[in-house]
C-alpha cells in the first residue's frame, strides 16, 4: 500500500485520510456540550482568581448568567493568575497547557471553539512528529507512512482533539520526546540531548502520568544493548534527564505542599466504573485505537472491538519477533509502566484507573506504532493470498476508524465527556419548570451547564456535603450531580431526592423547615 508499487493509489489514499483527519479536529468545534473539566479550563486560564469567581454563587442564589464572565478572558488577569488559580484548585495538573490556552485565547479568542481549536492544533502537528518517530524507530521504510495514517483516523487522537484539557498536548509530548531520545542515542550529539532535555521538561509540566514515558525511556537506556558507547550514551542520557527534571521542580514543590488536595480529586479513580464492568472497559480502551464503541451495545460493534484486541495481541508477538530487539524493546518500555502503574492497583485494590481511556494514552500510542508497523511489513510482502487478506484488513480497519470518527463528530455529547455529558437534556427539564433553583457542590458542573441552560435559571453553590437551607420562593428545587454525602445529609435531615430518569439532575421533593 503506501510506499510500495501501487503509489498513485497510496498517495490518494493518504490524503484522503489526512483530509478527513483535519476536518474531524477542526469542524464541529463548539457542537459537543462543553462538560465540567472543560469549563474548568475556561476558569483556569480566564485569569480570575478562584475566590472571585466562586464568591457570586456561594453568596447565594443567582442568574446562571452571572457566572459566564467566569468562562471568558479577565481583561486585567495575568498568566500569574491562572498558575495561582490553578495551584489552588487543581495542583495536581501541571501547568504547561493552562498557560499555552491562556495566551491562545488572548491571540484567538476565548469562545468554545477558539479554546477547543488549540488542542485540535497539537493534535495535527502530533502527525508529522509521530511520522518522525516511526521512522527513527522501525526498519521498515513504509511503516512511518502506516503511523500517520492510523493517527489521521484513530478515535483516540480525534476525540481529544476537540476537548479543551491537556491530553492532546501530552500526546504531542510522548512523541516528541521519545522521538527525540531515538534521534539522542543515533547520534550522540550535544544538541540532540539538549533537545530531549527540553523535550523531558515539556511532558513534565504537561501531565503527572509523563513521569510514566520517563520511566520507560529510562529502562530502555539502560537495557539496551552493551558495546563500546553505552557508558558515554548513559551519562549523556542522565545529564539530560537531571536538567528536564529540574525543570519540573518548582511545580513538584507547589505539589508536594498542596497533595492532600491533589489527592482528593483524584478519589474518583479509586471507585469502580460505573456503567460497565472493568475488564469491558479496558477492552473497549485499548479497542480505541482503532473503533470507538464506547457507548455502543450492538453485538457486531462489540465484536469489532474484540476484534480489535485480537489484532493488538498479534501485532505486539508479530513485532518481538520480527523486528530488532532495540525496535521491541522501546515499544515495551513506552508502554508497560503505564499499563502496570494504573492496572495493578486496579486488580490488587480496586478502581478504574486502567479503564479510565486518557490514562492510557502512552500505552495506546506504543500499540498504535505496533500495530502500523505490522500492517506495512505484512501489506507490502509477496504478493499472494497471505498479503491481499492484510491489505483488506487494513483498509477495514481504516474504514472503521474513519466512521467512528464521523459517529462521534455528528453527536452533541459523547462517553468521554464525564460530567455534564447530559447538559442539553438537564437544560431542557429545568426550562419547563416555572421557576427553578439549581443547587450543586461543583462548581464546574454549574460553569458547564451555563453554556446550554436559560441565563435566568438560579444557581447555588453549595459548601461541599452541606444543604443548610432551601431558600423560599422557588418552584422547584433541583440539585445537579449530589455527592454521597450530600445526599446523606439530606436523608438524616428528613428530606428526599429524587433522581430524574437517567440524568444526573435529582429534585428535592420533601423537606421539612422545622428540621434545622
């Protein structure tokens, strides 16, 4: 296919998928609803410091209106602000991609689309970068042109493409620097392990789970095989890993003071997935490199991402046993730290950090390059049977990737958007209500549904697990998305919530007054 005789229909074939790639992350920007970490990111790089923003709706009920200003760029906020309201709300999330959106939105605009159109960007400039390391990495010449064809296609870089948060930067970051440890170690060269040091401090300050990809660039290294400048490549690689590192220590030292917060945001991970089981979601994770059926229960969808597990299973055996042991060797260590980090407490303790899809970006790219490089090997061998059924498989593969991005590109919301995700519906029940109260613990979640609800719909913050009190005058009372201890609050206080169909929104149906 691409690179071998049949040119003319490769390079069709190509652009095609790098058109379609392009106008999957660049269209329909503001179409999906905008879900409570997305809202957040607006927050954190508005340049409001958190206690301004949060002070309208704690005070007490007001137009869900007031707070849009909070999702737009303060005239007076610095890049000071953002790192300090970050810092306070979510430490554990380095900054790198809060301070590159906020000057983003200073030069583009703050709209939904303007802020959604930077991820789609580093999602494109991913492209060529990963081209760069397939070809550092495999022997096989076609196999770059296979790498860049899957990820103009993949679910995974498409759906995060067009969310407002981190993970199309640290998809960028994986590439990056693994390519250019590869370029380091080919060349031995001072400005190469400069670069990687750059390349090391950049996925640090983009996402806590890059000490990961560290790890493993790090096993390679030191596994790699012993001749006479493996001692040199070992301190050249240490010197460059020191200075990416202490790069990431002012952040480190931020985090470090504020970990009892950073810890307690990331509870959720520890329960288990609600919808469907764990192994299901692990499966249809690492299926979405290639089909996205998530949010699917058709039999033949699920059968396509068994499938797709099938394939992954042979192209990794298919790659250790066929390519170079540094070829293998990297692809393992790019991806097992990740899959052992978050799986092992999974299994031993529980959780859904492994079923948890963004988490397993570096393992999935690993997969990813395997996977291109078996269907170039196998598509461009001797001609006969063996080679005609890899090159329709590959064109099937292609085809299901391309139209699950078209699924999930026509949808208003999508599995991957968590909180928020049923906003439209929420929307629609509170504007039947004659004069509705929204109350909620989340802030975000009150940020995300003024994007689609009435501006003069009510809303109250509340202190986390406390209701104190109903203010009067309201038709319905409503609370969005209540924590276990808020509703055990309510309970012990005699009154009721009632989950409204499968939406996340409950009403407060009974309450007695003489009760506080």
């Amino acid at each position: 296919m691409f690179g071998t005789s049949d040119k003319p229909l490769s390079v069709m074939l190509l652009t095609v998928l790098l058109t379609l790639g392009v106008f999957f992350r660049l269209s329909h920007l503001d179409h999906k609803v905008y879900w409570h970490d997305e809202a957040q990111t607006s927050l954190h790089i508005s340049g409001y410091r958190l206690p301004v923003a949060r002070q309208p709706a704690e005070a007490g009920p007001v137009p869900i209106g007031t707070l849009d200003k909070f999702q737009h760029l303060n005239p007076q906020g610095t890049v000071f602000d953002v790192v300090q309201t970050l810092y306070a709300a979510n430490p554990h999330q380095p900054p790198l991609y809060f301070v590159l959106a906020h000057f983003w939105a200073r030069w583009c605009g703050d709209s939904v689309a303007a802020v959604r159109a930077l991820s789609a960007v580093l999602s494109i400039l991913t492209i060529p970068v990963i081209w760069w390391l397939a070809r550092e990495l495999f022997p096989c010449h076609t196999t770059p042109w296979f790498a860049v064809a899957l990820a103009a296609v993949s679910p995974l870089h498409v759906l995060y493409a067009q969310e407002a948060r981190t993970y199309s930067l640290w998809m960028l970051a994986i590439v990056v620097s693994s390519a250019t440890l590869l370029y380091a170690l080919r060349h031995q060269t001072s400005a190469a392990w400069s670069a990687y040091a750059v390349s090391l401090a950049f996925g640090l300050n983009t996402h806590l789970l890059f000490v990961l990809v560290a790890v493993g660039h790090a096993i390679y290294v030191f596994a790699a095989r012993q001749d006479s400048s493996t001692a040199t490549q070992h301190r050249a690689f240490m010197r460059a890993t020191l200075a990416g590192t202490l790069a990431f220590l002012p952040w480190l030292a931020m985090l470090a003071l504020r970990w009892h917060v950073a810890a307690a945001k990331m509870d959720w991970a520890m329960e288990p997935p609600a919808d469907h089981g764990w192994w299901r979601q692990v499966v249809l994770n690492l299926s979405l490199i290639g089909i996205d059926a998530h949010t699917r229960t058709e039999t033949p969808l699920l059968w396509l991402s068994g499938g797709m597990l099938v394939l992954i299973t042979a192209a990794l055996h298919s790659v250790i046993r066929e390519t170079p042991r540094r070829t293998w060797t990297f692809i393992l260590c790019l991806g097992t730290p990740t899959l052992l980090a978050l799986g092992a407490p999974d299994l031993l303790i529980g959780g859904r950090r492994l079923a948890t899809a963004r988490y397993l970006i570096p393992c999935l790219l690993a997969i990813q390059l395997a996977l291109a490089d078996v269907l170039a090997r196998k598509t461009s061998g001797p001609a006969g049977s063996a080679r005609a059924g890899w090159r329709a498989l590959t064109v099937l593969l292609l085809i299901v990737a391309s139209a699950s991005c078209a699924s999930s590109w026509v949808a208003r919301t999508w599995w991957h958007l968590n909180l928020g995700r049923d906003n439209l519906e929420v929307a629609q029940i509170l504007q039947q209500a004659p004069r509705p109260l929204v109350a909620s613990e989340l802030y975000g979640s009150l940020l995300s549904l003024e994007h689609v609800a009435s501006p003069d719909i009510a809303v109250l913050l509340l202190p986390w697990g406390t209701l104190d009190r109903v203010p009067p005058g309201f038709s319905d009372v409503f609370v969005l998305q209540p924590s276990v201890p808020l509703r055990d609050a309510l309970e012990h206080r005699h009154w009721r919530l009632e989950p409204i169909g499968e939406t996340s929104l409950w009403r407060l149906t009974s309450f007695e007054p003489d009760a506080h």
